[in-house]
C-alpha cells in the first residue's frame, strides 16, 4: 500500500493515518487533555446554575464523566449485541439490509 | 318543458338510446355515438332537474301506473338524495361511455351491441331508483336493474362468466324477493303507505323492539348495499368487462344498493325515530364489521380487480355505517361518500382496465415497472386510490372528516377507529400498485411477447380516468356546493 | 397580496416534467426554492392567504418568529439539496422532492389545524416516494412500512383536530391548552413523527433505505416539521422532559452497534431530537430558543453527514462499516466535509452544534432537571463518540477496504462545501440566528467555562475511544442487523396473525364443507329445473316468465 493519491487532500490526510500520525495524535490527544483540566481550575463559572454550578467545582468532571459515559456506553452496547445482533438476511427479503451482500454473491457466482 | 316531464323523459331518454342502439347495430361509429348523444341528453336532462331541486321545487308526478294491489300506483318524485344519485350516474355514464368504447374495440369484444343496449337500459333502471316516490316503485326499477346488468355480467359467456353472473342474479334476486319485498310489504301493512315522506312514515306506528327487525329485512334484502353476509355476488361479478364493473361498482349498482339504505334510512323509518330507538345500532356494528372484514379480504387478493370488488364492499359499508349512526349529520356523510365513492372507484376501475388492455396484466404482483410505461394511467389510479383512503385534496377525505365527526357527536368511539383502521387498510391495499407501478424493476424474460413492450392503453381508455381523477380534485374544494345541496334533504318537504 | 411559497413548490412540481431534462432541470430545481423564499423572507409577521372551505377559515400563510425560523432553515435545505442532487435525471424523485420540500413549508406556515393536517399528510405521500425510489425490492416493502406509519401518524392527528374542534369550535393551531383525549391524540400523531421512544422505529428503517440524494431530503423535513409542531402545540409539557432525555439516550447505544453508517446516522438523528423534545418539554423562552437553534443547527450538520454518506454509497457503492475504510485517499474532499459535519453535531466550539446545544442544557440546569441534565450530557459525549468519530473513522480512515473511487461529483462537493461553510459560519458568529429566534433571550454561547467544559467533555471521550481502540474493545463493524422494537410487526405480528387466519379459515371450512357440499347439490337441482343446462340465457328467461305470469295472475285476481 504504498500508492500516492491522487489528491494533496489526500496526501495531507495519509499523514494522520500514518503509524506515527497516530502515535502523535494520542499525545496531542493527552496533552490537551491535561492542559483542559488545568485550565478548567483558573477559569470563573459565572453560566451554570444548579447542578452545573456544582459539579464546576469538581477538578475535571467534564471529563471523567465524559471519558466514564463513553467507555460505559460502549461496553454496554457490545454487550447488547450478544442479545440483539442477528444476521443480515433476518428480515429479508422485506429489507434492505442484505441487498449489497446478495448483490455481491450473485455477481461473484 | 316542465318538471313533471322531465321527469319521465330521464327514464324514458336512455330507453329510446336503447332502441336508436339496436337501430343502428349494424353502424357501430353511429350506434356508439347514439350512445353518447344519448347520455350527454340525459345528463343535460338530469341537470336541469337538479337545478330545479336546488330552487327549492320537488318535481312528482303520482299515479302513473296502477300495481296489481289496489291503491298502489307506480309514482315518481325527485328529492335532493335522488337528484343526486341521478346526476351521478348519468354523468359517469358519459365518462364510462366513452371508455366502453375505447375498452370495447380494443379488446374486440363481441356483442358489443347488446352491451350497449343492455348499458343503457341499466341507466334507466338507475334513473328509475333515483327518481322513485315510493317502494315499490323503487323495488321495481330495482329489479329491472338487476336484470338488465345480467347480461352485461355474463358479456364474455365463458363458463366463468357465467358462473360469476349466476351467483350475482342468484344473491340480488332471492335478498330482494324474499327480504326486500317482504319488508315492504310489512311496511305498508303497518303504515298503509310506501311512500317516502320526510321525518319516515314509521314513528309511532311499529312497537320499538320491532323496527330492528324490519331494519334488518330492508338491510339484508337491499343487497346490491353489499352488507356483510350479502356481499359475495360482488367479488363474483368481477368477471364481467372492465366498463361493466364501472357500471356495477360506480356508476348504478352498488350505489343503487346504498341509495335505497338511505332512503329507507331517512324517508321510511326517519333518522329522528332511529335515534330515538336505537334500532339501527347493531347496523353500524355490522357495517363496521363489514368494512374492516372487507378491507382484510382485499389485503390478501393479488388480482387488482377482486381487490377493488372487496374494496368497494368495505366503501359501501361506510355509507351504511353513517345512515346507522342516526344523525342527520351521518346521513348527510353517507349521501356524500355515495359522490365522492363513485367517482374514486370509477377512476380505479378504468385504470385497471387501461392496464388490462395495455399489458393484459391483472394480477398486482405482476405490475412492476409498468407505470414507467403507461405513467397517466398510474398517476389517474393514484389520485382515486387517494381519494377512496380519504387522503386531503381529494374527495373521500371529507367522507372521512364528517363520519368522524358524526361518531364523535355521538361519543361512539369505536367507529372513529373502524374508521381509521380502514384508511389504513385501504392504504395498505392500494399502495402495492403505486409503489410496484412505478418503482419496482420489471420482471424480466416474462415469456409472453406482448409484456415485454406495454404501452400506455387507448387514449379512449386513459382520458375518462383522468378526468374522473381531476373530479376528484374538484370535489376536495367544491364540496360546499354539494353539501349545502344535500342539505336540502333535512330542509325541504318532500 | 403575498402568495404561499409552498404554491412555488407544487406549480414547480406541475411545470418540472416539461422543463428540459439536464442541467436546465436541475437549474430549475434549485430556483425553485430560491423564488419561494423571496416571497416571506422580508414579509412582516403576521397571517396571509386565508380560504374558505367547507365552512372553516383556513389561514395557508401564518407567519410568526417561530414558523419564520423553520421556513427558513427549510428552504435553505431544499436549495442545498437540490444542488446536491444536481446530476440526477430521475422525474419521479425531482417531483417528489419538490412537493415534499413545498408541502414542509406549507405545514410549518399553516395557521390552523385542517391546513397542518392536509400538509401533515401530503409530506408522508410525497415522502415514501423518495425511499421507494432505490427501485429494489427491499426499498419497496420498506417504503410500505414507512408509509403505515406517516399515515398512522396523519390519521391519529385527523381524530385528534376533530375531536379537538368539536370541543372547542376553533380550527386555529395554537398551544393546547389543556391535556384532554382529543390533545393526546394529536401529540401521538406528532410524536410518530417525531420518532418517540417505540414509535421510532420507521425512521432507522427507512432513512438508510433512500437513494443516496433522497436520504439527505428526508433527513431534512419530516422530523423537525413534528419537532415545530410540538413546539407550536405543546410547550412546556413536561412529559416531553421525560420523553427527550429517553430519545437522547437510547439510540445511541444501537448507534455504537450498527453496522450501516447511515443508520448510524438515522440514530443520532433520534438522539439529536431528543435535545430538541427536551428542550419543547422544559418550555422556557430559553429552552425554546434552544430548540429552535438547534433544529436549524441540526437541519445543516445532519444534511451534511447524509451528504457525505451519499457521495460515499453512490462512488463506493455501499455505506456499510464493515465493508469501508480508507476512502480519504479517493474523496479526500468529501472527508473533510463528513469531519466537518461531525464536529458539528458533536457540538465542537466554533462549529453549530455548540451554539445550539447548550442552550437546551442550559435550561434543563436551570430549571432544575438535574437527571435529565445529567442524561443530556452522557447522550452528548456519546453522540460525539459514535458519530464524531465512528462516522469519519470508519468511512475513511480504520483499516484499507482497498476501494478506490472517484470523488463525489462536482455538484455534491458543492453542495456539501455550502453546508459546511453555513456551519462553520454559525458556530463563529451565532448571532443572525439568535436574531430571529422567538424569544428575546441574551445569550452568550462562548465563555470560558463553557467552551473548557465542552471540550474536557469531547476530548476525554475521544481518549476513550483511542484506549478502547487500542485494547480492541471497540465493536467492529459486522454485518449485522440489530433487534428493536420492530421486531413486533415486522416479524411476531405477521406470524401471529398468519397463524389465528390460518386456524380460523380451517376451522370455518370444516364446519361449512358439508353445508356448502348440501348447498351445491340443492343448487345444482333447481338449476336442473329452471334450465341450466342450456345456459344461464334461459334460466333468465325463465325468471322473467315467472314474473310475467305472477304479475298476471295477480292483475286477475283483482
């Protein structure tokens, strides 16, 4: 996979999806991460009212709570689908779920 | 020219195109045409009637033809009801003519001079109905009208045919002689008149836990309505031509059927005295059952026209539901969807004739990707599948609106959703030929050699549909004009 | 005299089959929208265009703060997604769009109930034609099942306006004012529409189902027409707290799971009018305001996303996780578009979803709904998490599919390059949208505190989905379906039923056989009798003797 693309987009953007792009967007990543809950310290909380105005004296609540709710939410979604996935032909032929897959094999054979 | 005259010439004009008709049998670019002439006098002739109803005249002339039981007279009179059922049908006999003669030559029928007259003398039975001041001069015309269509049921003469047009004269006949007859028989035995009178002619004078009984007589015995257990002559009479289908299911038969239900409904028992005793209660039930088990049946039928014949046995029932409710505003409902059915059907059933002449297609799961070729025809069909689910901008949708709010004057919840669960069915069972017309793929190497190539009909087979189609456009915002007219019914003395 | 822009629309509909097909259509369709706009865009509020008909006042123009902000966001997507469908030359999909984008304006601008029922309905016909238009099989039994439910919807509102005018004599569509059967019917009827929790289902059936240009249309209008409808006739309910923060939940859960992208987005699409109905519920000026910026927030990003997916499902054929990967090497464009598009829904600062969300959490803060609060900003790291990300990474980064396509056509660069301006432009200067919303409420979306907390929010998210990443914890795309509520009448109802028609139709037959085998024997004689062996001709005659002898004999005996 060593093609050029076509576009400079193109190129611009294999750089991210390089090993090393990713490697430094985690950095980044945990950089900014730090930096926000270090900031979110100093900063005055004059628009939050109630609940908001709580959990703002909370040191980086937002984002353990963000970082908890989407870890959460996707080890229960993946439990979900031991109870909810079925196979793509569940509801053929009144669906459109398999007509791509059913188009393939029907050009392969 | 004079009402009363008028009057007889509506029944006589379509009996002298029958006879021009079998004159000119051997000219069929004449004897079509005297057809026409024919029905375009007698809508003229109709108009002119209703005109006159309008101004507040009720046109009568009694006494014209003694009837074997002393003191009963054949006697015509025109009330609004019938004003309208008359209009009706002389007018859809212009449009259904015309598509006769596309559907007929290009099918090259045989026969097509007895249709023709056979046609006609139906209309006058019509006419006849529509314009009759009692029972038994409306038992009569009845009657006749049955008789007339048999043969047009019957037009192909192969053993089905004949088959279907056996039960349909079979059912008509023995729920008339033995029910209708009997009821009305029983009516002048009890009131010492048939003849219809504003207000009914039967307040006071049948003990309560009676009128259900005699209800139940006139509703069974009046079987061209299609009420539940009486219905089955219609599905059976789904061989004949397309045209004649127009005619059983749109322009005469059926609508002859739920005419006389309101007639009987609002000028013999009175909707007064059939609020007051509850007598048509089980009526509604049965005519809810009716529509729903109707709706259901036409669900599971793949051939487009018994789809459209269950159709129209479950569309009928809403008049007969909205007569039973027992307000005047029920009946006034009724007496609409007999306008606004008629022409919704009417447009149906010329379009799956269209297609039938264009593809000799009937089944529905065989219609993918025939709107590609025939896009009017389909579009037409649209619109008066539409209108029959009571969608807005159509017609039947104001049938829908003031059953609904009939039932809901009465608190009767059950019948606003019998209603709803039927625009959903209709919708279910109309929605196949759209989606399937226009956008599914056609099926391909079908081995016949005429499929491979349908082209859109006739333009005599497309254009009446399409009229009838923008009709029912118009009638979504004319329907002031017709209801204010129909209005007349509970206003004037008749 | 100012005439409806929905008459733009439909005289458009009637006119297009005889426009020139090619780029002289597709010209035409996008001015139609252009032309309908110059009709209210400067109009002062108020009520126009009124009719008579069958005894009611029907007002086809009412403009107020509250329609203008709907009509407005509407006849911008009906422009960009006409541009977006530049190269299309399909006349039954051209038509529909048109009506559909008119008759949305129309519902939006109607003053009283049976004006909004009639476009109500007309949005469901017009609508299902854009999903049958994929012309397969499946598309055509989905686009049935969506069109029950439009029309359950249309019909549940129909009983509802009747029972609601004869109660109360007036046909005008203003707030209801108090819960009775006739308002909860009719909140039924929008909440179909609105996809509610259990009613929602047509809309993850249906949207994926659409033609790549026809999904972005649908995505549009049919939705946010019952979001304004709610906002109209219900604020303040406060069920609608309860029932939001559900919609707002929920689907993000079978987001995560789903393998079809566009599903994915038709969930985040639930999720998103959750805020929306959360924000009706709770029914302050300020919450209000929060709906209606967001609805036309929502109305760009969401079109965005669906534009990206469709310039993807037409060049690659497929918007299937599973089977993606990798794209930016072939549509680099329409990647950064689908990012852009993502950050906005994810209510990144500087992009539309920011200054749009945050007025709906404001409120719910304020107003003390703590849970719901709480609820609102799990659905907000989660939506970040499963279409902020899941949506580019799958589509164009993750693993090389090996798909090398062209990019998306020059129109839909276009078009999808307008909607990604509009919501970047947004997100920068919010406020010519906060002018126009309905209530006069000073708001300032950019402070410190709220932009840190937000991003804390989307960048500790995005950690976790790096980490889970990584240990290979996150769902692959599989080729799948996923259990709903569906479930019921697509596949227990049915057999259900089949099975009851079955047992009855058999028990009915072997009570009747004998009597219909009696019944055709008495038949078959009396036939015999009156002559059916020559023909049913004869037996008719013979009827007709009959009468003709009776009638003698009783003229005789009188």
């Amino acid at each position: 996979m060593n093609e050029q693309p076509r576009f400079l987009l193109s190129r611009l953007l294999q750089r991210i999806d390089s090993p090393l792009g990713v490697k430094r967007i985690c950095y980044i990543l945990l950089v900014a991460c730090g930096l926000l809950v270090a900031i979110g310290l100093f900063i005055p909380h004059h628009d939050a009212y109630g609940m908001g105005a709580i959990v703002a004296r909370i040191p980086g609540f937002y984002g353990i709570y963000g970082f908890v709710m989407s870890a959460l939410l996707v080890i229960i979604a993946k439990a979900l689908r031991r109870i909810l996935m079925r196979s793509e032909d569940y509801y053929a032929p009144r669906t459109i779920d398999n007509e791509e897959t059913q188009k393939e094999r029907n050009s392969s054979t | 020219m004079n009402d009363t005259s008028a009057l007889y010439l509506a029944i006589l004009l379509p009996l002298l195109g029958a006879v021009l008709i079998a004159a000119l049998r051997n000219h069929p670019n004449l004897r079509e045409a005297a057809t026409l002439v024919t029905s375009v006098v007698l809508f003229a002739n109709v108009c002119w009637l209703v005109a006159s109803v309008a101004n507040g005249a009720t046109p009568r002339a009694e006494n014209i033809l003694p009837m074997p039981v002393s003191g009963l007279f054949l006697s015509l009179e025109l009330e609004p009801l019938g004003a309208m059922f008359a209009a009706i049908a002389s007018g859809l006999w212009i449009i259904n003519s015309l598509y006769s003669i596309g559907y007929m030559r290009a099918n090259k029928e045989k026969h097509q001079t007895r249709f023709y007259i056979c046609f006609a003398i139906a209309i006058a039975a019509a006419m006849g109905i529509a314009l009759s001041g009692d029972l038994i001069t409306l038992f009569v015309f009845y009657e006749v009208l049955t008789l007339a269509t048999y043969p047009l049921v019957a037009h192909k003469q192969t053993a089905e045919a004949k088959a279907g047009a056996r039960t349909y004269l079979l059912i008509l006949l023995s729920t008339s002689v033995f029910l209708l007859l009997f009821a009305i028989a029983w009516t002048y035995d009890i009131a010492g008149t048939v003849a219809f009178a504003q207000g009914g002619i039967l307040s006071g004078r049948i003990e309560s836990w009676l009128a259900p009984v005699l209800l139940a007589c006139f509703a069974f015995g009046i079987g061209k309505a299609a009420l539940l257990p009486v219905h089955l002559w219609l599905p059976a009479a789904m061989v004949a031509p397309t045209p004649v289908s127009a005619l059983l299911h749109a322009v005469a038969v059926v609508k002859a059927g739920v005419f006389t239900m309101l007639k009987v409904g609002v000028y013999i028992f009175g909707i007064d005295f059939l609020e007051q005793t509850g007598a048509s209660q089980w009526l509604a039930w049965l005519a809810g059952a009716s529509i729903l088990y109707a709706s259901v049946r036409a669900l599971a039928q793949d051939n487009l026209k018994a789809r459209l014949a269950y159709s129209t046995v479950s569309q009928l029932s809403y008049v007969t539901l909205a007569m039973a409710l027992a307000t005047p505003l029920g009946a006034l409902a009724g007496a609409l969807q007999i306008a606004m059915h008629a022409f919704g059907k009417i447009t149906l059933f010329m379009c799956a004739g269209a297609i039938y002449v264009a593809s000799h297609r009937t089944q529905v799961s065989g219609l993918n990707g025939l709107a590609r070729a025939m896009p009017v025809t389909f579009t037409a069909f649209a619109v008066g599948a539409l209108s029959i689910i009571g969608a807005p901008l159509l017609g039947g949708f104001w049938v829908k609106w003031e059953i609904i709010f009939a039932a809901n004057a009465l608190e009767q919840l059950v019948f606003i959703i019998v209603m709803i669960a039927s625009s959903m069915l209709s919708l279910a069972y109309f929605a196949p030929v759209i989606g399937r017309g226009f956008f599914l793929p056609p099926a391909q190497a079908s081995g016949d050699a005429d499929a491979s190539a349908p082209k859109e009909a006739p333009l005599l087979c497309v254009l009446p549909p399409s009229i009838s189609a923008i009709i029912c456009i118009i009638l979504f915002f004319q329907v002031d004009a017709l209801w204010r007219f129909l209005e007349l019914i509970f206003e004037s003395t008749p | 005299m100012s005439i409806p822009p929905f008459l733009f629309y439909l005289a458009g509909a009637l006119v297009l089959p005889l426009v020139p097909k090619g780029a002289m259509r597709s010209l035409f369709l996008s001015l139609v929208p252009v032309l309908a706009l110059t009709q209210f865009v400067v109009l002062p509020f108020g009520e126009y265009a009124s009719a008579e008909l069958f005894g009611y006042t029907l007002i086809l123009l009412r403009l107020d703060a509250l329609a203008y902000a709907f009509s407005l966001i509407f006849s911008i997507a009906a422009f960009l997604a006409a541009l977006f469908a530049w190269h299309i030359r399909d006349t039954t999909q051209q038509i529909a769009t048109l009506i559909y984008s008119g008759v949305a304006i129309g519902a939006v601008q109607a003053g009283d109930l049976i004006t909004l029922f009639c476009f109500w309905e007309a949005t469901a016909f017009a609508s299902v034609f854009l999903v049958w238009a994929r012309r397969t099989d499946g598309a055509y039994f989905t686009g049935m099942r969506y069109l029950i439910f439009q029309m359950l919807s249309g019909l549940l509102l129909l009983a509802g306006i009747i029972l609601h005018i004869n109660a109360t004599g007036s046909n005008l569509f203003v707030q209801f004012p108090d819960i009775n059967f006739a308002a909860v019917l009719i909140l039924l009827a929008f909440g179909i529409k609105c996809a509610f929790p259990l009613l929602h289902d047509w809309l993850q059936d249906a949207y994926p189902a659409s033609t790549p240009t026809g999904t972005v249309v649908l995505s549009v209008f049919t939705t946010k027409l019952a979001v304004y409808a709610l906002a109209r006739g219900f604020p303040g309910l406060e069920a609608l707290v309860y029932i939001g923060a559900l919609m707002a939940l929920f689907p993000i859960f079978y987001a995560v799971i789903e393998n079809d992208l566009r599903r994915v987005l038709a969930f985040s699409l639930n999720n998103q009018l959750g805020f929306m109905v959360v924000g009706v519920g709770i029914g302050t000026p300020l919450a209000l305001n929060g709906t209606v910026t967001h609805a036309f927030c929502h109305v760009l990003y969401k079109a965005l996303l669906f534009m990206s997916m469709g310039a993807v499902l037409l060049r690659a054929g497929t918007t299937k996780g599973s089977e993606l990967g990798g794209l930016y090497k072939s549509m680099p464009y329409t990647t950064v578009f689908c990012v852009i598009g993502a950050a906005s829904i994810s209510a990144f600062p500087l992009f539309s979803g920011f200054i749009s969300k945050s007025l709906i959490l404001s409120a719910a803060d304020k107003q003390g709904y703590t849970l719901v609060w709480f609820a609102l900003l799990f659905a907000s790291a989660g939506v970040f998490h499963y279409c902020g990300i899941k949506i580019p990474y799958f589509a164009f980064f993750a693993r090389d599919s090996g798909i090398r396509c062209r990019e998306a056509p020059w129109n839909m660069l276009l078009a999808m390059g307008l909607t990604a301006l509009l919501c970047v432009g947004i997100g920068v200067f919010p406020q010519p949208l906060y002018n126009i919303l309905p209530y006069g409420v000073s708001y300032v979306p950019y402070t410190a505190d709220h932009v840190v907390f937000q991003l804390q929010l989307l960048l500790f998210s995005a950690l976790a989905f790096m980490v889970l990443m990584s240990k290979g914890i996150y769902p692959a795309g599989l080729r799948s379906v996923n259990l709903s509520s569906d479930i019921v009448y697509r596949k227990w109802l049915p057999r259900v039923l089949l099975w009851t028609w079955g047992s009855i139709e058999q028990f009915v037959v072997s009570i009747t056989a004998p009597l219909r085998r009696e019944s055709r024997q008495i038949f078959r004689n009396i036939g015999v009798v009156i002559g059916n062996e020559h023909g049913s001709g004869v037996m008719l005659l013979w009827v007709g003797v009959l009468l003709v002898f009776l009638l003698a004999l009783t003229y005789l005996a009188r």
